[in-house]
C-alpha cells in the first residue's frame, strides 16, 4: 500500500510538472491582442464585450500555440 502511495505521489508530480507551459513574450501579446481586435471589429462586437472577447481570444490563440494562458491583457 506504501508504494501504491508513493507511486500515485511520484505521478503527480510529474503531470504538473509535464502541463507548465512556457509564457508568451510582451511581443506576442501585442500581436495576439491586435489581431483579436481586428476579429473583434469583423465580428462586431461591442465595447462592453470587447474585454472579454481579446482575453478569450487571446487565451485561446496561446493555447493553440502552446503557451500559458494569461488573466489579463
């Protein structure tokens, strides 16, 4: 049972270590966040949405890039 338990910790340990993802530079986050906005104005999206639209759009361009997502723009 011992070293079920040591096993179970060890992996654990390893699958956070395995999902840290690098962090995007300030130069990619410009870049991002311009072309979000340019999706945004095709879209439509109003200024009230407008935050929240580049932040998930954002999010969602590093992910897809392998990046660390962010909390704030």
């Amino acid at each position: 049972m011992k070293t079920v338990a040591i096993l179970f910790v060890g992996l654990l340990s390893f699958s956070s270590y395995a999902d840290d993802k690098p962090t995007a530079d300030e130069a990619l986050l410009k870049e991002l966040k311009q072309f979000c906005t340019e999706m945004a104005e095709d879209d439509g999206i109003t200024a009230d949405k407008l935050a929240d639209y580049l932040l998930t759009c954002v999010n969602q361009e590093l992910e897809s890039e392998g990046y660390a997502t962010v909390t704030q723009l």
